[in-house]
C-alpha cells in the first residue's frame, strides 16, 4: 500500500510543483536584470534534463536501493534470489525500486530548480519599498516542500501491522528531511541577504540625510521629522520574501506530517481494540 501510495503521488505533485516554479519565474521575470535569451534559458532548466542526466538519477536510485537492501538483509544475495524468486517476492524486491528511482529523480530535480533560483538573486532588482514583487521566490520554495511532506506522511502506512524494521523507514526519512530543509533554505536565504542588504544600504542614505540637517546652521528640523519616519518604515519592512499567506501554507504544510503519524497510530489503536 505504501509503494503504491507514494508513487501515484510523487509524478503529479512533482508536475504540480515543476507548474508553481515556471510561473513563480515567469511572476518574477520582468525585475530580472536579463535579456531575452538568457531568460528563455534560465526557464528551460526548470522543465528539461538531458538523457545523460536521467539514465545518472536512474543509477542514483537504484544505488540507494542496494544501499538499504544491504541495511535491511546485512547482504545483497536476498535481494538478488527475490528478484529471480515466486512473483510475489519480485513484486516485493521491484516496489521500493520503483520509489526510490522515482522519489530521487523528483527530488534531485526540484533541487536543482531549487538551485536556479538561488542562482537568479544577483540579477534580481531588489526594491526594499516594493518587496512583495519577490514572494514568487518564497512561494516557490514553499510549494517545493510539498513533495517531500508528502512523501514522509505516507510513511505513516509501513507502521500500520507492528513497528517495521527502522531501515525500511530511515534512509528515506533521513533522505527527504535533507532535501526539504534545502528545497525551502536555498532560494529563500540569498535573497533574505539581498534585501538585508538593501535595507541598510537605504538606512544609511537616509541616515547621511539627516545628518547633513543636523550640520547645518539653521538647524531645519521639519525636514528631519519626514527622514526619522521613513528611517523608520524600511526597518519594518520584513527581510524575507515571503508574505502573510506564504508563511501560513509553510506552517499547514509542517504539520500534516505529525498529524499523519499521529492520525495512523490512532487509527491502529482503534483497530487494535476493536479486534480485541
């Protein structure tokens, strides 16, 4: 049921998110500091991989297969005699196949993309007093996460019968939570520097304009008053580029995964005591 699960949702989630990345760039295209053909590149990467590329995730995949094959059997050799053994231990051998080829190929992508965005934050036009044209980028690392929220909530579905062996969970426990924290952290945090930057940079603009008020001999403290206030508003102005909505899907989205391990170990309980 788990193999199931996670594969009929990885390749649409993965299409849902790949769609939310070319429109986040298409959103944030016109403050790019690009020209046509470099912009026309840029969004390609978000939907191409050359077949070099794949056949290499393919082999990725299959390598973290063997890997906990050999965590799970202490060997490969179970492995190898299910794969040429009754139709159902093949079955049970080529599922987890199946998921991690598909799972890294979705993963190691959106990364990537992940990794274009970061790359975009030096051409971006940063404008501290008009900060809402970045939330494509927040929102883009938000919906990125996805993916792999969902993934690790269906984990809850190998626990359902009795506790499993922690090597059929942990690898890609530990896998997914690495990829999420860097799915969401690298194309949020370099623009979280650039508009810090920008910030002080204007701060001491308008800090140099009130001192040079404050030097001269008329003393002209209504020009002054306007400065302070201003001085005031671009230190409000929040340091990342994310809004209001964006910061509340990134906090539904946190916790579907402890509400779904919670929910299956309720949902287990219950059935427990009914059988009993």
């Amino acid at each position: 049921m788990f193999f199931c699960v996670v594969i009929a949702y990885l390749v649409p989630v993965f299409h849902f998110i790949t769609e939310h990345t070319e429109r986040a760039f298409d959103e944030l295209t016109p403050h790019l500091k690009l020209d046509e053909a470099r912009i026309k590149q840029h969004r390609l990467e978000f939907s191409y991989r050359s077949t070099p590329w794949q056949w290499a995730l393919l082999a990725l995949g299959t390598s973290l297969w063997l890997i906990q094959n050999w965590l799970l059997y202490g060997g490969l050799s179970d492995t190898l005699q299910a794969l040429i053994g009754s139709p159902t231990q093949f079955i049970y051998a080529i599922l987890p196949l199946l998921v991690w080829t598909t799972m890294t190929t979705a993963i190691v992508n959106l990364v990537f993309n992940a990794r274009a965005f970061r790359g975009l934050t030096p051409v971006i036009d940063v404008d501290v007093l008009n900060t809402g044209i970045l939330t494509p980028v927040g929102r883009m690392a938000v919906s990125s996460t996805l993916m792999v929220i969902g993934a690790q909530a269906s984990l809850s579905i190998m626990w359902l019968g009795g506790a499993p062996n922690p090597w059929s969970t942990a690898p890609g426990l530990l896998t997914t939570s690495t990829a999420l924290v860097y799915l969401f952290i690298a194309p949020v945090w370099p623009l979280h520097k650039a508009i810090k930057r920008a910030k002080a940079k204007e701060i001491e603009h308008v800090q140099n304009s009130i001192n040079a008020y404050k030097l001269s001999p008329a003393q002209d403290y209504a020009n002054i008053a306007p400065l302070l206030i201003y001085r005031r508003e671009i230190g409000r102005i929040s340091d990342w580029p994310m809004d209001i909505n964006v910061i509340t899907r990134l906090g539904l989205y946190l916790i579907i995964v402890p509400l779904t391990w919670v929910g299956a170990a309720l949902i287990e309980n219950a059935v427990d005591m009914f059988i009993g």
